[in-house]
C-alpha cells in the first residue's frame, strides 16, 4: 500500500485492529503512536495521516491532514463486453491503477451471457478492486463503473459525452483543439492497427469486446458511431491482456506515459 | 483453447478423460470422432488434430498432421526482479501471449528474498503457465526461462547473448542494422521515458525491478552496462503491470503491435 485509502464514513471513529490498513500500518510499516503516513480520502484529497494512539484494543485512533489534489485522471475511457469475473476484478484493478477515467461494461452477442451475473457489482468488490489499483498509484480517485445490458444501449445513451475529456467546449486551452478518438478493437476485421495510429489526440474512447470479439452487427453499429476499427497486433489475446494494450498504446499516444 | 497442445511424450497413446483438454475438445467444442481441430507440438510446429475415437473409458484417440510454423517470436527479452508468486504466475502467462522470446528472473537487493522460493520454478506451473498464455496465441514456442541469484550474476553471464535476436550477426538483411535496446524501468530516477524513446530498434532487453524498485548500485551496473534507465510514466505501478507496460511499449516500437 502506498497510501492509506479512507471512506468519508470512516473519519472520527478508529481504525479496528482487523482491519487490513490497521495492520499494514503496524506490522508493515511498523508505526506507532506519533508518526504519520501517507494518506487520502477516497474520491477526495491526499495528504498527511497521523497515527494519534494504538488503543489497548489494537484499534488505532488517528487523524488526517489532507489539502493536497490527486494526480490527474488519464483522458480515457474504456468499453469493454463482459469478461470472466476473475479477469474482470483484475482489470477493474489495473484500470484504476492506470487512471483510467471510466470504464463501461456491456452485454455483447458474442459474450458469454452468465458473466453479466458477477457478485463483484453487488457486493462492493468491484470499488475494492478500483481501490487496490488507485492505492498502487497514490491515487485518490477510482474511475466511473457503468454497466449496460448491450453495446447498443451503450451507444444509444453515449455516457462518455458526460465525461470530462470528452465534453466538446474549447476554451483557450490548446489540448481541446485536439479530436478526441473513437476506437474499437478489432483483430478479426480491422482497418489498420492502433500501434500505427499517428493522429495526435487529447483523450481516447477505446471498445473492447468479450472473448469472442464482436459481431458483424456490432462492427456495424460502432463504425456507425465513428469508431474506427483497429488491431492490437497479429496475436489474438486474452480479453484482460487486450484491454490493457488498448489503454496503454492510447496512453502513449494521449502522452500520458510521458 | 485456441490451439490444443501436445508435449512430444503425449503422442501415440490416448488423451485421458480427465485432462483438461479431452473435456475442451468433448464439452466446450461437443467434438465427436471424426471431428478435427487446431492442435500443435510445445516447442515444434502447428496444423491438425483429428479425433480417431472416443474410448468407453472416455479416453480420446486421436491423430496429428502438423507442418505449419508457428508465429514469429516477438524480439523482446525481459529480466525481472522476482514478483510476489501469484503474480509470476500471471506474468509468466501474459509473456507467452505475447510471444516474448525470454524471460530472466533474478534476486534484487530491495527484493524480498522469500519471493524466491516459489514452487511454480520446480513443480511445473512456470511451464503451464506459459502454456496456457501460447495457447491463447495459437503458439508453439514458449519463452526461455533462466533464473539468477542477483543482478551483478545475471549481467556478467550476459544471457541475452545467446538469443536468437541480440545476436550480432549482419547478413544484410536491413533489420539487423538496427541497433537492439538495452532498458531499464526506473521510475524513481530516470533520465526520460520509454513512451518518448524514439530510436528505431530490431530488439529490446528491458529490466524490470522488484516493488521496491533498483538500488543505487543496481542502477550504476545498469548504466555500466549499457541499459538506458526510462520512466514507464508518472504514476507507480503494480511489477506486473509495470513488466506489461514496458513489454508493449517495446514492442510497439519493434513493430511487433502492427
């Protein structure tokens, strides 16, 4: 952990003894009463966290200093059919701990329809996964979780026209002049490939379908609504794997692998 | 399963019923005898499988007629400080995916030395777990894999040198003018980033640390021995995620994304 991640909840009561920061604090880093650590409220700021006791109980009362913005949210977001509940934990993580602004999950009609049925949207697992990832990168900040029960209602209610980098108001600021890019991955029928994609960008909206890829009728629809269709390479990969070559080629190209 | 393989010892004699790839190719394909099916030789060539017979016992009989290449190995090299095991197991199949040519392992000094003794280098889950991320490919090969003691080790034994692409061998063909890269991940003290590297390149080594990153006295080995030390952008990264990182980066500027 490098940074202690709070709930609003969760300020003015102590940190109970079974709880895993509790621990990390105690065992691993080995503080006690009087010395601070690195710290954020979920959603909020980041800053100073100060063990103030370690009650008889092994609670650990404490107090937090915060005022200090998180780092900034990478101008991406990703769209991505259903994947197995395992993977999808894993990417949910990793999104987060890349920045990633959002991330949509749809039914598609290659998709394995029982995937849609995960616990992790119900039971919280999905905000733990984001916040394993965002504590990874001393981020305070998870990304946007929407679920849909298609590609097209996704693309019939275009959620990422509420998303910040994606709102079309240039004001001055030069990066807006830039487009914002559409891409669907698609290694059975693509147009050219996103590693060769040399159209400069401020942010990137990035489709990834579930094991099976998409169908002809979803290739249709997101070629209807401006993606383009591009390949991430000649192997065919692992929906996880996939997603995060998607977003790191279109991090690399936004600049904000810089 | 995109491609079910065979060790060279499994041929002659039946698929027990209870291997993983007799229920692939019998429940998930409702493959009958008769019925054929991409198949392959771990470490030799791809084509045909065809199903002779299904036993009472549930054993499959079958048959194969290979002779196609696999794909081209990706001219890429990783040394990584050893990650946590569950996390090796991961990484280890995420390379195979990508058709990296060879992956090192190697003790670090910020390192923690109880990652070491993982089980998966002496029970056979390295060797699946590769195979699992090739099969995903529709691949053949797997990675080399070398584990050494320690960085210092590793840089005197030089194992890249024996590899197929760091090999300097000019035979005009034009790729080998281009020079192989030697790089390091640092996000700690980097002299630039890999995503801004523009040299044009046939192969990459990368070196990758452990949690805690190099020492000082790892990066001065680093350096001496010709490794550029890059940042894998501003935010810190799971070693996992930082590995897959680095590999695509690299790999998009091989070429090997296109």
């Amino acid at each position: 952990m490098n940074i202690i991640l709070f709930e609003a909840n969760e300020t003015g009561k102590p940190l109970p003894k079974g709880d895993e920061r509790t621990s990390h604090l105690l065992k691993v880093l080995h503080k006690k009463a009087g010395d601070t650590f690195e710290a954020g409220m979920v959603g909020g700021s980041r800053g100073t966290g100060r063990i103030e006791a370690v009650e008889a109980s092994g609670s650990l009362v404490f107090s937090l200093d915060l005022g200090e913005s998180p780092p900034p949210r990478v101008p991406l977001r990703l769209v991505v059919g259903f994947p197995r509940p395992i993977q999808l934990r894993r990417l949910l993580r990793d999104l987060a701990n890349l920045g990633v602004e959002g991330v949509d999950l749809v039914g598609t009609e290659l998709g394995d329809k029982s995937y849609r049925n995960t616990t992790l949207l119900t039971d919280g697992g999905a905000r733990r996964a984001f916040i394993e990832g965002a504590v990874q990168a001393r981020d305070t900040m998870l990304p946007s979780l929407e679920v849909y029960h298609s590609l097209k209602m996704w693309l019939e209610k275009r959620p990422w026209e509420r998303c910040g980098s994606f709102l079309d108001t240039p004001d001055g600021d030069a990066d807006f002049r830039l487009p914002s890019i559409l891409i669907a991955a698609d290694n059975v029928r693509p147009t050219g490939s996103l590693a060769r994609l040399d159209t400069p960008m401020r942010s990137a909206l990035i489709a990834v379908g579930s094991e099976r890829g998409w169908s002809d009728r979803e290739r249709d629809m997101l070629e209807g609504a401006g993606f383009l269709r591009l390949s991430l390479g000649p192997r065919a990969l692992r929906t996880e794997t996939a997603c995060m070559v998607a977003a790191l080629l279109a991090m690399e190209k936004i600049g904000a692998l810089d």
